[in-house]
C-alpha cells in the first residue's frame, strides 16, 4: 500500500473528501517553492501534486506554463525537483507527493535511474499526461513495479469504449479533467461533473478526483460534494505567480481545503 492508497483509505473511513493541491517545483524560485511545499499539509492539503517543469507544456494553460517558465529560469532542473522532495521528507513522512507533468525530462534521465531516485526520494505517485495507455511498458509497467502509483487522466470526450483501457493499469486515483482544454480555463461545474464521475466509479474502485477550472472555496466544495476530491492547481499557482508571500498563499490554500473537506 502507498502513501496515496493509505490517504484515501483513511480518508473514506473518516467519510471526508480529498484535497489536492498543486505546485510547480522552483516557482518562482527553489527556496519559495519548498517553503510553500512545507507548509501545504498544515494549510489542510490531502496530496501533493508537483509539476515537473518543461519547456514545452502542452495541456497547459498560460498560468501553468509560466510557472515552468519561471522556475526553469531560477535553474530548476529534475535533480532539485528531487531535492526539494527529501527536504519535504526530512518533516513530513506521511503526505503523498504525485510528480505530475511530461515524460521528456523522464526519459532524457532514463527510466530506471528516474524511478529508483523518484522512489528513493519519497515520491508516491506519476500522473504523466502525453503518455497514452498504448504506452504502458514505456513507464506505467515499471513504475508500479517500483512501487509508485500511476495516475491516469480521465476527460469528457474519454467515452465509454475509451474507459476500459484508460482505466486497465491505473492505480493510486483516476484524475477527472472537468473540462475540455488546457488547465486553468472555464469553471468546473458540479452538475456537470457529477455523472461523469458516477459513470468512472461504476468502472473502478478507484477513488474519482475532479481537477481543471476551480478556483474557489465554494467551487471547491462543490465539487468535492460530487467526487471523492477535488484538485486546485491554476488558481494557486497565479498567486505565486503574483509574487505573494508564502503565508498568504498558504492561507488562501487553507480555505480552498475548508472549502473541499466541508463537502
């Protein structure tokens, strides 16, 4: 069992929803980022999600994108993204951490060498999104086999041929992209998103959470109300991006968790 598969156990025992939160590793610089990273548990995050930063993010949105930007630029590179997570790990043994982003920083690295310092660091899970499950024996095969889970993306055009197969090797949760586009567009909504993730649960057993377009506390728990958790990416990440201090951040993250876990 993983620190994700453990989480979400606890979480379901306890009837509460998830909260995931996500960061982009060295934005707007490494000791910003992990000063943020530190303190999102406290802030009432469930899972980490850190973004992986790459030059050419394609399901991102301008917000998404500029934080990569901006943290390549301080000089982040793959080996301080894995540097941040063992001084995240120094304090906290307990929190999931999901590296999410793209496969081209993995396979420059090397898949084995990847996996066995992503494990050895403290990394739980990979969401990696330009990698289909036509491709499962590139990463996802290995991954699991290392002991981290794999996280699939589930969108509203993934139809009900579709779903089998995105779901076949997933573990850890399945991500619903609330909607169609690139991260940080329109507002999720939860009348929407609620039979799509009743039709995924009739499917898996996995825990369902809901990410892209939302940005609030009461879209937070919205959301949360029709899911097993929700995520919140963009509208962290633009505060960062507006150079506010780590503490104001984090307190924005603490109501958008309120928010999640009232659901």
């Amino acid at each position: 069992m993983t620190r994700i598969d453990a989480k979400f156990a606890a979480l379901k025992a306890g009837n509460r929803k998830a909260f995931v939160s996500f960061v982009m590793a060295g934005d707007p610089d490494y000791d910003t980022s992990l000063a943020v990273m530190k303190g999102l548990p406290d802030a009432g995050v469930d899972v980490i999600e850190m973004g992986m930063p790459f030059t050419d993010p394609m399901a991102d949105g301008p917000t998404i994108q500029l934080a990569g930007q901006r943290a390549l630029e301080a000089g982040q590179t793959m080996d301080r993204t894995l540097e941040m997570v063992r001084a995240f790990r120094e304090g906290d043994a307990e929190t999931p951490i999901v590296l999410m982003g793209y496969y081209n920083p993995i396979y420059s690295r090397g898949v084995d060498r990847f996996l066995e310092e992503a494990k050895t660091a403290g990394i739980d899970g990979l969401l990696i999104v330009d990698l289909p499950p036509e491709e499962d024996d590139e990463l996802c095969i290995p991954a699991q086999a290392a002991g981290l889970n794999f996280i699939r993306l589930a969108t509203p055009t993934t139809d009900h041929r579709r779903l089998p197969k995105v779901l076949e090797n997933t573990s850890g949760f399945v991500y619903y992209v609330s909607i169609t586009g690139i991260t940080g567009a329109a507002q999720a909504q939860a009348a929407e998103v609620g039979p799509e993730v009743a039709r995924i649960k009739a499917k898996t057993d996995l825990p369902v959470v809901v990410g892209f377009g939302v940005k609030t506390p009461e879209t937070a728990g919205a959301i949360a109300s029709v899911a097993d958790g929700v995520v919140v990416g963009s509208a962290i990440v633009e505060r960062i991006g507006r150079g506010e201090a780590a503490e104001d951040v984090l307190a924005f993250v603490k109501s958008l968790a309120e928010g999640a876990h009232r659901a």
